[in-house]
C-alpha cells in the first residue's frame, strides 16, 4: 500500500491548501516515491482550470511555483526520514521552505494534468536541497531547486 | 489618477487570476508606482484565509511566490515602458517569467493584508530583472529575485 509522505504528517502540520490532508477545500497533492526510480517522488495535480495566467490556456506561473513548492516539501521530509532510518510509514519529519528557485522553460497549459518529479539532491543536517520538475503533456514546462529546512 | 499597471495591459493578456483585470475570480492585484519613492512599485492583497500552509495560521507558500511573481511582472512591463519613453497611461509591453526565487524569511500570517515592493534592478533589452519583498503586518517575510522577459 502506497503510503504518501503528506500523510506521514501530524496534525496540526496536515493545513497545506496545496497538499494538506485536512485541508477540505485544498488539491492534497499526494506524492510517493517512484517504484521505478527509487530515488524520485512524483505526483499528479491538476489545478482548477480558472487559474490562468495572462493569457488564457496557459496556467498562472505562481500556480507552478506553488506546486513545486509542496511537492519538493514533501520529497524533502521524506528524504530526510529515509536518511534518519525510518520506514516509508513512519510520521516523518517536517521541512519548511527556505528557498524556491523555479525556472519557466515554456508555458504550462491549463486543464491538463501535471506531472511533478522530485530528488533531493544533498542533506546536510536540517538542510536539504531538492531538484524538482513539472511536466504537462509530456513536455518539461518549469524546474526548481529548493532549499528545505527541516524544523521538527 | 492612478493607473495600474494592470490596466494597461490589452484585453487578451488580462486574464490572470492574481493580477488580470477581466479575470473575474481572481485577486487582481494592482500596482502602481511609488510616490515616495519614483522607482518602486507597490501593491497590496489580502489572499484568502483558507489558503494555509502546513500549520493553520501560516500563509501557503506557493501564494508568498505568486503573488511576488504578478507583481514583478507588472513592475517589469512598467519599467520597461518608462525605459521606453511611454507614458504612466500607455498601454504597455507585456513580460513572462524566465525565472523566479523567493528567500522565505519568516513565516507569512494569513488573513492580513500583504504589501508588495518592487522595483527593477537592471534593464537589458528584453530582459528585466526585479527585486521585490513581501511585507506583513510591518516586517519582511520574504524576499525575490525575478527575471522577466519582454514578449510584446
């Protein structure tokens, strides 16, 4: 059974609009690690079809972000639990967001879903750096780099 | 009279949720310029309180990004105007994000408003590079660095 790192999450730390178990209005983005590349966490989000960007079809670039964001979270803490020595069902750590770097290599349609793939890259301590990417129709839209910080 | 620098986008790039003018359920943050200070630009928003981070009472991240990214975006295509010798009425060029990267620095509330300030650090043709933060209830929570790219 897929356990999904955001349900390795206590409580008072499962609000996420993005990816919350206990966020009833939010998408619970739910990411998983790969079983063909285990080192890599994806998942599968496709944001309500309003949230255009400047012209409509294409998606609103912070939405991208935003995604990125949770999911290289929750990449992070589950690296980091796995490093600590836990199983992949044990309440992990939980990071927070230090810095998101994205880079937009081309723009991401609306209404489709997206593809989101994660590694961390480095763990030093609370420090983990994670390599993210977002796919839409099979093409590479958006990368980022993130520092998380692992705070609990 | 102000005008934003949203207004002076043509119809067919208003539809952004966070900043678009024709977007009819989005935020449509406005920036303008400074008066105090010529060369920075500001605007506030008060995202909705249901958009939450990991803990209740913490901004999701994802909106902390996008909403830096909008109102970076309207301050390059407004830079880039003034570079050009238009007027604060013109319509103006329009820019997409090559890049963005936010520095998390504490903690965003939610439920207050959020003021933006950014101004454009460098112009090179088509590229602009703009510095902006994020300011809650008077202190910094975040931090960017963006790279826009003048398409029209």
């Amino acid at each position: 059974m897929t356990t999904y790192f955001q349900d390795r999450y206590p409580d008072n730390y499962a609000h996420c609009y993005g990816c919350g178990r206990l966020n009833q209005n939010g998408w619970r983005i739910s990411s998983s690690w790969d079983p063909e590349h285990p080192d890599q966490a994806f998942a599968v989000v496709k944001p309500p079809a309003e949230l255009t960007g400047g012209w409509a079809g294409n998606l609103w670039g912070g939405v991208v972000a935003a995604v990125l964001d949770c999911h290289s979270a929750g990449t992070a803490a589950a690296s980091k639990a796995r490093e600590l020595g836990l199983s992949d069902q044990d309440e992990s750590p939980r990071c927070v967001t230090a810095s998101l770097a994205v880079d937009y290599l081309k723009p991401t349609p609306v209404g489709v879903p997206l593809r989101l793939i994660a590694q961390a890259s480095s763990i030093d301590g609370r420090k983990i750096w994670v390599d993210a990417r977002l796919e839409a129709e099979g093409e590479v839209c958006a990368t980022s780099r993130a520092l998380m910080i692992q705070v609990v």
